[in-house]
C-alpha cells in the first residue's frame, strides 16, 4: 500500500458493501422533483370599502351595569399598558404612521380599515394601507436567530437566512428587476441542477404565458404602462426554518410586499397599488447527499397571491388598473379577499383559488 492511500477498516468495509446492495444509497441524489407552485389573482373592488371594525357602543344601562362597565374599563386600562401596540392594531386609530414592531409569528386578525377610504398621492402613496406602518425593503422582514439545523453549523445556517432573504430582495425588492430587468442576481441562487425550475426559468423570460410565468417568483412591471412611486416598496413577513429531508436546511418565506405605481405617462397622477403576498420555500441541500452548487437552494414550492396585478394576465408583467378604470364597474361576484390579511396561512388563502376567475380584493 502506497503512502497516499488509507486504511479501511473492517465496520466501513461492511458498510460499503450494504450500501452497494442497496445501490449506492450514500450517492448525491438528484435534487426534489418539481417544485409546487399556486398562484391566485385577485381584482380590487370598486366602491368605498366599509370599516367591518367600526365600534357600536351600547346603549347605556343604569345601577349594576355601571359596576360591570367600569370594571371592563379598569381591564381595559390595564389591557393597554401591557400591551398598547395591538389595542392600536385593532382599532387604527393613534398610530398613524408609527412603525409597526416585527413580525415574529402569524397575527390572529387582518389589520384594520378605518382609513381605508383614503385615497393615495404621489407624495403619501401608502395612505389609506396598513403598509403605511410597515418597513421599508428587506427591513420588514423578520430573519430569525440561526441555530445548527441538520447538516448545517449555527453560522452556515445564519449565511442560508441572509441569502435567502438576499433572494427575496433580488427578485421583489431590486429596482432594475420591478422595472423589467432579468432577476440575474435571484437566479444565481438557485440549484442550477434542479432541471425542472431551470427548463421554467429559461421559458418564462423568453416566452412568458400561463405555465411559465415568471410572476410566479418574480415581481415585473412594464415601463410602457406603469411608473414606480418613489423607490420604497413595502414588506410585512418572515423567515423560519427547519430540519428537511436528507438533512438539508428547509426556509420558508411568507412576506406581502406592496408596490405603489402610477401611470406612465407624465401628467396623470393617479396612484393605484399592486399586493403580492408570496410564499417560498426553498431546501439548503447537503452537497453530499443531493446534487447541487455551493451557496445556491433548491426550490421545494412557491404560492402567489396577487392584488391588482392584472386578471387574464400572461405577458410577464404585473398590469394594475387604476380606480377611474374601474368606476364604471361594479364589485364581482366571486370570493372577497382582503389582500392585506396575514392572519392565515397560505395553504389555507390559496383553497378554491382558481386560475380561471379572479379573485376580488376588498382595498388596495
């Protein structure tokens, strides 16, 4: 025996020939089949929207009621000063623009509508949405504390968060992409083995339609019809993660991102607002156990649901109608949505959802 080689021992000979019976099983496997993709399109509703919270103070009773009232308002009281940022949740009212804290878990109620009414500028483009309070880019995305997870150390894990929410803002954030320019930067983390993923990207952008549309992962708009508002656009989500299968460091991103445009043409002031609520999950994969590139995911499933973006719509780019396109038009019939709600889980807003009939959105 040479000096390079190594000594086998008896327990590894035994267990590479089990492995070898059962075919090579400590191979790197080709990365997860295809990745599942939903996607829902939703039409905003013309009309006023109505506050569904309004507060119908009861009529006033005497005696004992006044007892009972009083220690509501006492429980109230305390209520508030323990936790004062959700009693201003529920009723919209003297936060104005504060910044919202970070999303740390799935709220239990959609954000309140009182000044939903309220009609967006070019000066205040989220006026009249809860996004008003949200963050600005990558900062309304909660990143959690990273700890070793399967085949990862804590500070691999922590390299996948950032490049996961490097991801997001490279496909939803990135300026030169919402105004047309291929997601360069968001495509080189992608497993560039994954074949299924690779054959939809290199098809979405050549030849967009409805089985390769590349608003599915990515947020476009055509330059010819729209104009961004500013250079902000809005976030409220989060980031978690566990162990996958094979080991690998599975991320899941639930982030709404709001988008306010107006038309192209200099002159026409009007601000309409585009809301795409996307779900991604993507796999950090053990290189030796599944076939892929250093610093790149596989995509395990991605959802979309979008807001004014365009119903019947598969040129590639999001299409808003603005509100004196709509006026004409009464509400539609099919399921009212409310685009802004994060109180329940993709799986279960996207049930029904069906690609032949827009949805209809209750604000924007």
């Amino acid at each position: 025996m040479s000096k390079g080689e190594a000594s086998i021992s008896n327990e590894e000979w035994e267990r590479f020939q089990r492995e070898a019976e059962a075919g090579t099983q400590g191979a790197p496997e080709e990365p997860s089949a295809r990745a599942r993709m939903v996607t829902r399109r939703l039409r905003e509703e013309t009309g006023r929207p109505e506050g569904w919270r309004t507060h119908q103070p009861a009529r006033q009773r005497h005696g004992k009621g006044r007892y009972v009232v009083g220690l509501i308002l006492a429980a109230g009281v305390l209520f508030v000063a323990l936790d004062p940022g959700r009693v201003t949740d529920w009723f919209g009212g003297g936060g104005g623009d504060t910044p919202l804290a970070a999303e740390s878990e799935r709220p239990d109620q959609p954000p309140a509508t009182e000044s939903a009414a309220q009609q967006p500028t070019l000066q205040q483009p989220f006026k009249g949405s809860p996004a008003a309070r949200w963050g600005d880019g990558t900062a309304g995305i909660t990143v959690p504390e990273a700890r070793a997870t399967g085949w990862m150390s804590k500070a691999q894990v922590s390299q996948a968060l950032d490049r996961s929410r490097d991801f997001l803002a490279a496909s939803n954030l990135d300026s030169g992409v919402l105004l047309g320019q291929p997601p360069e930067k968001a495509i080189a983390l992608i497993n560039p083995k994954q074949k299924d993923v690779q054959d939809y990207l290199a098809t979405a952008f050549r030849a967009p339609g409805k089985d390769a549309d590349p608003l599915l992962l990515f947020s476009r708009f055509t330059t010819e019809k729209v104009r961004l508002v500013g250079d902000v656009v809005k976030t409220r989500g989060r980031i978690t993660y566990r162990e996958g299968k094979r080991g690998a460091v599975e991320v899941t991103t639930d982030v709404t991102y709001v988008y306010p445009v107006a038309h192209a043409a200099e002159g026409r002031d009007e601000v309409a607002r585009t809301i795409v609520r996307r779900e991604v999950v993507m796999s950090w994969d053990d290189p030796a156990k599944v076939i892929t590139e250093p610093g790149t995911f596989s995509l395990v499933s991605y959802k979309s649901d979008t807001a004014n973006g365009g119903c019947d719509n598969d040129t590639g780019f999001y299409v808003p109608e603005f509100r004196s396109a709509r006026a004409a038009t009464g509400p539609g019939a099919s399921r009212e949505v409310d685009p802004y709600d994060r109180s329940t889980s993709m799986d279960a807003r996207m049930q029904g959802a069906d690609d032949t009939e827009c949805g209809t959105a209750t604000r924007s």
